[in-house]
C-alpha cells in the first residue's frame, strides 16, 4: 500500500497534470519518497506500514511533489526557487541534519495513527543483559571508572550457583 497517491501529489502542485508527468511517473516518485522515509523511520517502527500514519502521508506528498517538480524543471544558480526546496528540506535537511525524518529518527516525534494510538514499534531493537547496571566506562576520569557492584555480585552468584 502506497503511502500516498498520485491525485494527493498532484493537489499540491497545482497545474500538474497528466499531460506534464504521467501519473506512472509520479507513483515512481512516490515509491522513491516512501524508500527515504522507511530508511529513516525502520529502526523504531514496523515498514512498511499496514496503516498509514497522517505524519508519514504528509511527508510523503511533500517529498514526491518535491522529485516531482525537480524533474519537470531544471535549476541553476540564477533560476532557484527555494519554496520548490521547502518541499524536501522541511522533512529531510541532509546538510543540518535537521527536518520531521531526522526528529522521528531521534525519537524527538513519534508516529501516531489517524485514531490517537501509537503506530507498531519495531521489534527488532537491540536490548542489553546489562542495562540494569551502571555503565563501567563513562565521560568521567578514567581513574574513576569502575564495574557496578551489583554486577559483580551477579556474576558470583551466577558462578556459584546461588
């Protein structure tokens, strides 16, 4: 299932038709926005999804009508139109690292469904056996650095079969 379609790509470009880029090659776009989009949202939700949430609809038509214009007109460094780079940069700003992508990526903005609840997590985060301990090495002195008492307790006890 598509994450947009073709007539929501076109709505926001207002006079591209059919007769200017086929409708085939606007769902090419799409396809190509929803592989950026899966990239960057895959590691803490399920991709693709089942059901779309409103953000990832939005990003998308952005996104595509973005390629699209991109591709039914050149630019140079005279004729640059910074409202056709909105599309993309206020989603996905590789330079600053910055934009809604990057904000899912970080967990600053999470996805939720058109009815409230959560979109399905992704189940294929790494965990640690030993995330209940205090980290050995830390941003302190390398002097002060040491193993969580507790942890050694553990492993004794593991050991000797307490």
């Amino acid at each position: 299932m598509a994450y947009c379609t073709a007539t929501q790509v076109r709505d926001v470009l207002a006079g591209v038709t059919t007769s200017e880029m086929s409708d085939v090659a606007v769902e090419n776009k799409i396809a190509y926005s929803e592989s950026i989009i899966n990239a960057y949202v895959a590691w803490r939700y399920n991709v693709p999804f089942t059901t779309i949430p409103p953000l990832v609809e939005t990003i998308c038509i952005d996104i595509s009508a973005y390629y699209v214009i991109r591709t039914l007109f050149t630019r140079d460094n005279i004729n640059r139109n910074d409202y056709i780079d909105d599309f993309l940069l206020k989603h996905l700003d590789t330079k600053n690292k910055t934009g809604t992508l990057y904000d899912i990526y970080n967990g600053d903005t999470s996805l939720t469904l058109a009815d409230g609840s959560s979109a399905a997590a992704s189940t294929d985060i790494f965990d640690s056996n030993t995330s209940d301990y205090i980290p050995t090495f830390d941003v302190d002195d390398v002097l002060n650095w040491k193993v969580d008492t507790n942890r050694l307790e553990d492993i004794e006890d593991e050991r000797s079969g307490s």
